[in-house]
C-alpha cells in the first residue's frame, strides 16, 4: 500500500458542539463564532494532557469570513482560549470541505516534518452570518471569468437537481434516504454513540447538549409532502433534463457548529504519552464540473484509492457528506456500495451542515463508528461549491 508518504500523522482526538438551527431563536444562535472555537480547543487540551504551548499551529477552516468569522478566526480562537500567543492560527476557505481540507494541511506538514503537534478546526454560524455574504456574481469575477462561462455557474440546489437527472434519482428514493438520516441519527443519538465527541456547549445560561436538526418522527410520506426548493422556468429552459426533486427535507440543514481536532507526529505521541485513533493513510484534492459542482466525491474518492492502494471493498465505512441526497445516492450508485455501509450513524440531512465545521462531524462519526464496530478503515469525501472534493481515507489505531 503506498498514499501518504514521509513520518505517519495520527488523529489523536476529535470534538464538536451541538449542531443548533441556523436561524434566530436556535439553539447556538447566541453563541459566538470564537468562542465556541475557543471551548474546544481546550477540551482538546484538558482531556489530552496537552500543554498548548507545544501546539506548533491552529488551522481552521471558515467559509463565510465575515462579521464576527473575519480577521482570521482560528488565531482569534487561539487566543479566546488563553493559549499562549507563540501558537499561531490561520483559517482557510475550501467551501464545505475547509475543516477537511484543515486536517490534510495539518497531516502534510507532519508528513514533512516541519510540525508535530496541530490543532485543526472548523466553524460556520449561519443564523448570525448567512451564505453568501462573502460571495461574488459572474459580472464581479471579471470578464476572463464570464467569457468561460458565459450563462454563469448555478446554485448548489440546481447541481443537485442535475445530478438526480444524470443519475435517475426520483423523488421517492431521495426521501426515503433522507428520512433515513433521520432515523440513524436519532438512533445514534439514544444509544449515545457520540457521547465522547459531542462536548455539550453553554450558551446565555443554558446548556446545549444535542443536535437540534434531528426530527424523529420524518418520514418519507412526510418528506412526500414538501414542496420542491429550486423550481424555475428559466432554468427549466436551460435545462430540460431537470424534473424538479430537491426540496428542503432532502437537502443538508443549515446550521450552526464548530468542530476541533489533534493531529500528530508518533515522536510528539510518545513524548507527551497521548494514545492515536487513527492514521492518516490517503488525500485527495480534485476540481470537477463547475456546473455538476457536486459530482467531485466521485473522482475524489477514486484518486485516493488509487494512492492508498485500497479498494471500496476494504472500506467499513465512508462518511459522504449528506449536502443534498442526490450526492450521496449517486455515489452509491457509481461505486455499487452497500448503503449500510454509507452514513450509518446519520448525516447532514438530519444533523445539519455548518459548512465549514462539517468535515469535523463526518471525522468524529468515521472515528466513532470504526472504534465502535472494531473495524479498519474509513473514508470521507465532501463536495465542494465550485466543483471541487476532497476525500480522506484513515486507518484505525488498535
């Protein structure tokens, strides 16, 4: 098996918040961005023994880098936390795969050496910052843009419709996955599979202590009943394949969240007695169609099995992020894999996706689920705004 080359990175622990409604009145809407950050970073510390003077960098990710998520939340959070200011921070934007992109930065710079001890992290509050507040219309991206691209790129909504077409995704079928979701996730939730990882968060008084997207009662006839999201006449003309599935109850939550996680080096383990969960095996990162924008899991996942050498039958499980249903399925679809074998604790069509926070969910499940089955190896791939992917493939420490 080859993938990852140079010292090994290990996954040391993985912590997040609750996930709360991203609207006014949810659950984490008064809490802010930095200090929910900041909250984890120091479970990461206090429950690892780790002086934080040893953290050589703080990486996190953040897509909507504005308002209270601007100037660099990862070192705002380093400092919210009262680490010492020699550890540096800096936060990148990958759209919804940032924290996931945080983790392989993280494992390369350990790969090569320069760093042993990292602190990724990653958050996203939509109640208090919306999408697309930090983002550009074709006119604004320059005329070498708009001449490549000359009707635009598309919303999210409308890949997802494009890729139910492509792959003959009807209605049905993306309900009764999403309503699914559901269940996994409240199942997981009962049985407190996720005890460790979910770090109960205080806000104004209260204590936060579960995910708030989570409907037990959803199902598919209930999903039957939505009306469809992204229906447009113009866009029925530019395409025509499209029938008009996708609606809110099939589609990822918006949310609020924050997610924080230790990679590091065998040396730095062994010098301050911290036990691995995982090994960093296999990165990918791959561009795809801009206008399909979320197909990129496909090639992503490709290309890391190709590196580590593994195939999908080897995997126990791959978290694929639930950003609309149509992605998931059709990836089960493209690589025939079992669907217990995909998501099996519930995604983000259930828990909710804070765009940049949500690698860190599909970690801490990954890194839950194999400790729980005893199984070896996991995959996670996340579709990205602009078509783009990454996919991650770890092996479990036993």
């Amino acid at each position: 098996m080859t993938g990852l080359t140079g010292r090994p990175a290990y996954v040391v622990d993985v912590v997040r918040t609750p996930f709360g409604k991203g609207r006014p009145g949810g659950a984490l809407a008064d809490a802010h961005p930095v200090d929910l950050l900041a909250t984890l970073l120091n479970q990461l510390s206090t429950r690892n023994g780790l002086d934080p003077t040893l953290v050589d960098d703080h990486i996190a990710g953040c897509v909507q880098q504005v308002g209270e998520q601007a100037g660099n939340v990862a070192r705002h959070a380093v400092l919210a936390a009262g680490w010492p200011a020699t550890v540096p921070g800096v936060t990148l934007d990958r759209k919804c795969g940032s924290f996931q992109q945080a983790l392989h930065f993280a494992a390369q710079a350990i790969a090569s050496g320069s760093m042993d001890i990292i602190a990724v992290g990653g958050v996203e509050m939509m109640s208090r910052i919306p999408m697309r507040l930090n983002r550009l219309d074709r006119d604004e991206l320059g005329p070498m843009f708009a001449k490549n691209f000359p009707d635009g790129l598309v919303r999210q909504g409308i890949s997802a419709e494009l890729i139910a077409a492509r792959w003959n995704l009807d209605r049905q079928r993306l309900d009764a996955y999403s309503a699914r979701s559901h269940q996994r996730a409240a199942r997981t939730r009962d049985q407190g599979l996720l005890a460790d990882t979910v770090i109960p968060i205080d806000v104004s008084g209260q204590q936060v202590t579960t995910d708030e997207g989570i409907r037990d009662t959803t199902t598919p006839d209930v999903l039957a009943g939505l009306k469809v999201s992204f229906e447009n006449p113009e866009l029925s003309e530019r395409f025509p394949e499209i029938g008009w599935v996708v609606t809110a109850g099939n589609s990822s939550q918006i949310t609020d969240g924050a997610a924080a996680a230790l990679v590091m080096s065998e040396e730095a383990m062994q010098r301050i007695g911290a036990k691995p969960r995982a090994r960093v095996i296999g990165m990918s990162a791959v561009g795809d169609d801009p206008i399909m924008m979320l197909t990129g899991v496909i090639p992503a996942t490709r290309k890391v099995l190709d590196q580590t050498g593994l195939s999908l039958a080897d995997i126990d499980v791959s978290e694929v992020n639930e950003a609309f249903a149509p992605v998931v399925l059709a990836w089960r679809d493209e690589f025939d894999v079992d669907e217990t074998r995909i998501n099996p604790w519930g995604g983000a069509i259930a828990v909710g996706h804070p765009a940049g926070a949500s690698g860190g969910r599909l970690l801490g499940n990954l890194l839950g689920y194999l400790d729980h089955t005893g199984g070896r190896y996991g995959l996670l791939t996340m579709c990205e705004s602009g078509g783009m992917a990454n996919a991650t493939v770890l092996e479990r420490v036993t």
